[in-house]
C-alpha cells in the first residue's frame, strides 16, 4: 500500500484537480452519498487504492480532499455509489489515444494529473474586432489528414501548426476548431440488440475496470457533436508515441497567436449539464489554454454565459442572444444558418430575394457580430452547391434519408463532375460570385476550410461519419483550383483594404455626414431607382467612401457595387462617381481572362461612364478613380491657378 495521506484544507479550489505543495488537491460534484478516489499506476490494470471522500469535507454536493504523496505516475477515476465514473473535469484520459479503436469502448477512461510548468512565452489574446475577422472553420483531423497536405504529422493538432504559414497568406485572422475535447468516435449500440456480433468481438475484461454492454455499429462519429469529457484535448488528435495533447493544443494556440491569429472551440451541450458546469468548462479553457472564444451549440444557458465577467472579453457564438446584452466589449456574435440560405436562394436565381439581399449585405448590429457563411459543415461545400441539385449521401449508409433536402443549389445543367466547357465556365462564375456574396457583406465572413480552393465532397450534405477522403481535404486540388485559390486571397485582401466593406456597425443609410450623399444607398437598374419587385433580381449598391477612414487617416474609395443574378444580361445605368473621377471595374465574376478581378493599379476604365452591360448571374465591382488624364489635367490646372496668382500679387507670392 502507497503512502497516501489525506490532509485537511480549507482553502478554495475549483472543482476537478489542483496541484499543491506535496500533493493534489481533488473534487467533484455529486448527490450521492458516498464517494471515493480510485488510483491507479499508469499503464497498470488493478487499482492501486481507494480513498473514500471524507465527509466533513463535503460543501453540498461539492466533495473535496487534498491528498499527499508521491503521484507522479498516477491514473485516478472516481467510485460514487458503487460505480465507477470518469472526472468530468479532468485534462488528459488513456485510453484513446489511437483514432476509432474499440478497445476501451464503454470503459470507464482513467484521468492523469495536470502538467505543470507550461512556457506561455508572454502569451497573449488578439482581441481582434468582429469587422476585421477571416473566420476559417477546420476539421482538426481531416484538415490535413489526406496524403496531399505534406504535412509530418497529419491529421494532429501539429499538422495544424505546419499550415499557419498557408493560413496567413490565406490572410485567415480566426481558427474555429470543430470539436476537439476527449469524446467518443466509435458509434455503438447495446449489445443485446447483437447478441451473435457481441460474442466475436468481445474484448476481455481488465481488472478493477467496468464497462458498459456496447457493440461497434461501424461506423464512426467523425464530426464529434457528441458530449464528452469537456477539459481534454482529443489525444488522437495529438501527434507523437507519447501522446501529451495538453501541451499540443496549447502549441497550437501559442503558435496562433503568435502569428496574429485566434482559436475558436466548437463545444456541443445537450442541456442535461448543470449550467454552472458549463461556465466553468468555459472559464478553465480560457484560463488553462488560452482560447480565443467558442461558438456554442446545442443546449446552452446564453444568457447566463453572456453576462459571465470572466467571458465578457471572449468571442461567443450561439444560434441567437435575444435578451442577452451585448456588453462594453462586442463579443457576443449571431451564428445561424439565415444568411447562407438567402445568398444560395439569390445566386440560384429564385423570384423574390432582393430584400433579402439588401439585408444581408449591410446586416451587422452595433451590440454583437454576426457570423456569415454559405457553406458549412451541414451543407453542400461551395463547390458543390454549384455541382448537384439534391444530395448524394449514400455512403452513410441510411438510404440517402439523413441530411437537409433543401440545399437551394443549382448543378449548372450536369449532375455531378463535368468536362462541359460552358457548365465549367458558368461554375467558375457562380463561385467566383459566392465569394464576393461573402466577403463584400458587413457580418464576418466565415470561410469552411477547402472552399477556397474547390473542395468536393461529392454531393454528400452530411459527412457525419465518412472519415476518409470524402471529408478529408484533398490539397491537390489547390493547384487544380489554382484560379479559385488566388481570387479569394485577393478578395481577402481586397476587403481589408477597404473598411467601407466591414464597418464597425451597420451602414444606416442615411447622410449623417452632411457630405450630400448617404454611406450605402441602394439602386435598380436605374440610377437612384431601387426596384424590389418580386420578379428582379437585379440590385445595385452604391458605398461612399468617406463613411469610412484608411489607415493613412485619408477617406476611403467610392464603390459602386451591382448584382445580377438573372439569366439574362442587363444594362445599368451607373450613378455619378465624385467629381474628378471616373468609374473603373476592379472586380467582374463574368471576366474569364483576369480571373475575375483586375490587379491594383491596373483596373479597367470604362469607355461609358453612364452605362454598363452586366452579363448574366455576375457581380461587378467599380471604383470611382482619377485617371492619368484627369490627375495630368488637375496638375496643369493648379499650375495655371498659380502663375496667375503671381502676377497678380507679385510681392505676396515671392
């Protein structure tokens, strides 16, 4: 029997584990009435002791001891009433560390004590502003699990760490990271459901070990919006033999940030969590690894999270914060499907979307954020919204039944892949517009990783459980897109160029600046004419630069922006651009041979400046600029200005 000595402490602890002088300290909430620590040495098979809870250390339900001794190599679970169960609070579990293993499957997993002595390196949170953000949504593992990523240590939190330099040039200021706590992969059903399976596949039972009656279903829960144990890090997300995803995650975030990036946490509820739990799930992974925020799903107590003080400067995302005050700091952000479902409708040329249009383009509330995005985990890739008119999830084996049948896509006249040159042409037009939907409109762009570069997942709407090349992104494709890749890298840039396209809050429509004309107004085919009759869909949107300032201190450009989304081509009729200037195109999704977008410096002046032809389903972007001859013209005039005044007061001008 080890030396373990329970010694008495009154201080205050958070619940789970606390390393102190000589010892842990531990505590875990339950209702029964007895409770107990069961040790283990690492790796072995038979417990080593078990501690029962004193109960004069019992607050509530909170039970708490501090145990001394030597626990360098020790494994813990707890025993309450008789069962064995996990600390829901723990950092590291063994037991899962080789991805979609059946070995430990219902077993009660075995929690190591915390690490000590991390090396932060004056590690800090970017704070980065909901108007500056490039939100890139990635799987930890299929991010670069494929061959094709180059990576050493693919599909791990590591391979992750290799991509940041592909991320910056990206120009991606925000990492969100589908769930990443310890959960379980392999999907199961109760054994007695297959009683002849159950007696092939059985594995012996371990000593001192409990485990519930579960057979394999084959399938594995790729995704992970399952509950888990909240405060590990995934180890089969972690690279090496020795496997330590404490100290990987937390690399991963070091190395963010120091590259002048955040990390966002998907984190799943069900609604069965005490409410407190779930504040102090949030508060450990700021405290202990320094995340950046989290976006929320499932069952969560929104209002009570967004009022916590110890988040009020952390990025929260949830379906909805009605009620829910913004806070000093804006750090609250709407996250929900609306906005992909009115720009897929638009794009695809259904009647009636042009109010909705108007809408999404400068929605963006001065209390909270609002994430944007077209595609997303549940949804077509951006690829394929333009490939497929319904869904292709056979592969998940439940009859094609699973998944939304309402993705509003349209295949372009061919299901699926083609050779079509006219159908590949039109493709490339329509993405070329989702992007500029996306990153033209005030909310923060959210970009799912691989849709830069024309990821496919075949038409299937819901990988859930397809861990293989179906959700793994294949990077050979950034050479075969190599076209999609550059034009969304200048787009990125293009929107941080210019503030007039993420303002701090929403554009009001109005001249509240007196300058004679209002930040954004709103036309039709006409100048001045906004038409929003159920049958258009056709919509300009005039922004005036001065609403918003460079980092120079200067105003920034006029832009006149035009939608087209019918069939058909129309003729505009453009407004006046300021005076001295003149309309040039910077961005055309119809302009094949530029790739769509002109280079800076070198954008196309137009030959009439009152109209323009738009062809059909095309974005056009013009900017108002001096030309050659105009800056030639207004040097000569100052000069004239000049002498003149010389001649007439010699003595003043000498």
């Amino acid at each position: 029997m080890e030396d373990f000595r329970i010694v008495r402490d009154d201080r205050c602890y958070p619940v789970g584990t606390a390393v102190v002088e000589g010892g842990v300290h531990f505590s875990i909430v339950s209702q029964e009435e007895s409770c107990s620590l069961v040790l283990y040495r690492a790796g072995r098979k038979t417990p080593l002791q078990k501690i029962p809870f004193p109960k004069e250390g019992r607050i509530g339900d909170v039970w708490s001891m501090t145990v001394k001794g030597d626990l360098h190599d020790i494994e813990y679970c707890f025993e309450i009433d008789g069962q064995l169960t996990e600390d829901p609070f723990g950092g590291h579990f063994s037991g899962r560390e080789i991805w979609g293993s059946e070995k430990h499957l219902g077993r009660v997993l075995r929690a190591s004590l915390p690490e000590e002595g991390y090396d932060w390196e004056g590690d800090g949170q970017p704070q980065i502003p909901y108007q500056d953000c490039i939100v890139y949504r990635l799987h930890p593992r299929g991010f670069t699990r494929h061959p094709s990523s180059r990576v050493k240590e693919r599909g791990t939190f590591a391979g992750i760490i290799e991509k940041i330099p592909y991320l910056a040039d990206l120009g991606i200021t925000t990492i969100e990271l589908m769930p990443s706590i310890e959960f379980q992969e392999v999907m199961a059903q109760p054994k007695e459901l297959y009683p002849a399976m159950a007696r092939k596949t059985d594995h012996p039972m371990e000593a001192g070990e409990e485990r519930s009656a579960l057979q394999p279903s084959g399938k594995l829960n790729y995704w992970g919006f399952i509950p888990g144990l909240y405060l590990a890090p995934k180890a089969s997300y972690c690279s090496g033999k020795e496997k330590h995803p404490e100290r990987e995650f937390k690399d991963l975030v070091k190395a963010l940030h120091k590259a002048g990036m955040e990390l966002v946490m998907d984190l799943f509820f069900t609604g069965e969590e005490r409410e407190t739990f779930i504040l102090e799930v949030l508060r450990a992974w700021v405290r202990e690894y320094h995340v950046d925020g989290f976006h929320l799903i499932g069952s969560v107590p929104c209002r009570l999270v967004g009022q916590d003080p110890y988040l009020s400067r952390v990025k929260l995302w949830a379906q909805s914060w009605d009620g829910t005050p913004g806070g000093r700091y804006r750090h609250l952000a709407e996250y929900n499907e609306g906005f992909a479902i009115d720009m897929k409708r638009f794009l695809k040329g259904d009647e009636d979307r042009l109010n909705a249009l108007a809408f999404r383009v400068r929605y963006n509330p001065k209390d909270r954020g609002v994430i944007n995005y077209i595609s997303n985990v549940n949804s077509f890739t951006l690829m394929d919204n333009v490939c497929y008119d319904v869904k292709h999830n056979e592969a998940n084996g439940e009859n094609n039944l699973d998944g939304s049948d309402y993705n509003y896509s349209w295949n372009c006249g061919v299901e699926g892949p083609s050779r079509k040159k006219k159908v590949m042409e039109m493709r490339r037009r329509l993405l070329r517009a989702s992007y500029l939907l996306l990153f033209l409109s005030q909310g923060t762009p959210l970009l799912m990783a691989g849709d830069e570069f024309g990821n496919s997942q075949n038409g299937n709407n819901n990988p859930y459980c397809q861990d293989n090349e179906i959700s793994w992104l294949n990077w050979k494709q950034a050479d075969t897109n190599k076209d999609l890749l550059e034009f969304v890298k200048k787009i990125i840039r293009f929107r941080k160029a210019h503030p007039m396209f993420h303002l701090p809050q929403e554009p009001r429509i109005m001249d509240y600046l007196s300058c004679g004309q209002p930040d954004v107004s709103y036309h039709g085919v006409k100048a001045w004419c906004p038409e929003f009759e159920n049958f258009r869909r056709q919509l300009g949107v005039l922004y005036c630069g001065r609403y918003a300032k460079l980092e120079n201190g200067g105003p920034d450009d006029h832009f006149y922006v035009v939608y087209n989304m019918h069939w058909e081509p129309h003729e505009f009729s453009l407004p006046n651009p300021p005076k001295g200037q003149r309309w040039h195109i910077v961005i055309d999704t119809g302009a094949d041979v530029v790739g769509g977008i002109y280079p800076q410096g070198g954008e196309l002046l137009l030959e009439r400046q009152k109209q323009h032809m738009v062809e059909a389903r095309t974005i056009v972007v013009f900017v108002g600029k001096k030309t050659e001859e105009d800056l030639t013209a207004a040097e000569e005039s100052a000069s004239t200005v000049r002498n003149r005044k010389k001649k007439e007061d010699p003595l003043k001008n000498t």
